[in-house]
C-alpha cells in the first residue's frame, strides 16, 4: 500500500471482543483467516482481516501432516508468538490442539494460559461437550471461541471431512449444543461443514454470539478461511466451500484484500458454489 493511502486512511483501531459483537449487531461481516508467522499475519492484518487464527491447522498446512491431532500446545505457542509479532490491528485466537484441555477444566485453564502468554486473546476448543470447560475458562478470564459441526480434532471419529447436522435429530444436536455453549459464556462459535440452515439456525437462536463460518452459508457474523486454502498452495483438491482467491490474479496482498472485500460485500460465500 503507498504511503499516500495509509495517510489518508481512518485510523484503525484495534479489533476487541466490544468491536466484534458492534459488527455483529450492526450486520458488518467478520472477515477472519488462519495465519501462522509474522509476515502472513501482517498481510493480512493490513488487508484488512479482522481476526487472525493460528489453527491447529498448522499440523497439515505448515508442517505437512495428514491431521491436525500431532500437533502440540507449544507448537501453538510458537505460531501465536510469530504471529502476534506481525498483526497491528487484528483480534488473536489460537486453537487448544487435540489432547491440551478434554482431561479437564483445570488442564483445559493451563493449556489457555501457555496460548495467553504467548499473545492469544481468545482460546478456541471444539465440541459440543465443553461447556463445563468453557464456563470454567469465562469465570477464570479466559476469552473462548468454541467449534462445532466438523472438528477436525475428531474427523476421524465423524467419519471424515463430511458434512455435519444434515439430518433433523443432528441438527437439532448441534443447535442444542451451541446454545449450551453460548450459555456458559462462549463468545465466538467457528461453525466447519454444515448445511446453511442450520448455521442460520444458530445465529438466529444465539443473537449475541459471533457465529463464524466455514463451508456454513453466508448468514453467520462471519467467514474464516485456512490462508494456504484461499491463496491456492495447499496440495490436492479443495472441499468446494473454498475460493482460490489466489488464483484470481495481482500476488498475495491483492488476493487477501479481494477476500477481505469478498466476505464484507458477502459476494462469498456464494449460496451456489460455496454453501451445503
Ligand atoms: O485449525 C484451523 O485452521 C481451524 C479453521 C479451519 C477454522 O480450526
């Protein structure tokens, strides 16, 4: 960006948990995206994205696993520490990795204090039996984000990459779960692969909760993406909710900037070729 436009930019202000939930209630859409180093993470925050996650994702995308279940709580800490180098503005979450906080509250507290060190502001866990977890978490300070429909951590468990709550009894799980959750205080739910329905179900049912999508439709607070997914470098074919802004040609800044515009314009997800 020339110096030109940065000066003649509002100020941005740093995203907080207030600014979030302001977004939501005013139906401004979240962009989010997964970042794991400095460089990436000021990217994008310079592009615009409002929160950074460093995702257990990493196990496959940085590391070239097949799952994210090897990767560990210092791994996180480590990405979350480079990352939290290169955001200006964007909110920071990171995810508990697989085996960090399902033994209990209190190892669930320790893992979250390891990822608030390293400059986490929010702490994401996945499934629908936490929310003793996160209620414990929320009266201990600690800002939670949970996950439900596909969690990667349990894929294996689900079957595989499938889409989630496709029939009438799943669904209402998921709804009953989610309420669950928003209930014990969680302030952020990262909804993976299931039918837009169902993820405008949730929101609808939770007004103040910061419903994100992924392979969920459009009508959620907003849309996160795996960075390597959405630049198009990650190896092998892409599940369908996902938009190679990459390949849409001008480099990496132009392409996180054309998502950023994407998800705030909600031209994506697109209701035909993104959405269950
Ligand atoms: O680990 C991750 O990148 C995630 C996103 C897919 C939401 O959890």
């Amino acid at each position: 960006m020339s110096a030109l436009v940065e000066a003649t930019r509002p100020e941005r202000k740093p995203v907080s948990l207030l600014r979030l939930r302001a977004m939501l209630a005013a139906g401004e859409k979240i962009a989010m995206l997964t970042a794991y180093d400095a460089a990436f993470a000021r990217a994008a925050d310079d592009a615009g994205v409002d929160c950074l996650l460093v995702g257990d994702s990493l196990g496959m995308v940085v590391q070239g696993g097949s799952s994210t279940v090897p990767v560990t709580l210092d791994e996180v800490a480590y990405h979350v520490r480079c990352v939290a180098r290169g955001r200006r503005h964007a909110w920071l979450l990171a995810d508990l990795p697989f085996g960090t906080y399902e033994e209990s509250p209190e190892q669930a507290l320790r893992s979250s204090a390891v990822l608030a060190r390293a400059g986490a502001q929010m702490v994401k866990l996945e499934g629908g039996w936490a929310a003793e977890t996160v209620r414990f978490l929320v009266e201990r300070g600690i800002v939670v984000c949970a996950h439900l429909g596909l969690t990667p951590q349990s894929a294996s468990a689900l079957g595989g990459y499938r889409v989630q709550g496709r029939d009438e009894a799943a669904a209402d799980r998921l709804a009953r779960e989610a309420r669950a959750l928003a209930d014990a205080g969680a302030a952020m739910l990262v909804l993976e692969l299931v039918p837009a329905a169902l993820a405008r179900r949730v929101q609808q049912e939770n007004p103040a909760l910061v419903v994100i999508g992924i392979g969920a439709g459009g009508d959620v607070a907003g849309q996160v993406l795996v960075l390597h997914d959405m630049l198009g470098v990650t190896a092998g074919p892409m599940p369908r909710f996902v938009r190679d802004f990459g390949r849409e040609g001008g480099g990496v800044h132009q392409a996180l900037q054309r998502y950023v515009a994407a998800v705030k314009e909600r031209s994506f997800p697109e209701a035909t070729q993104h959405t269950y």
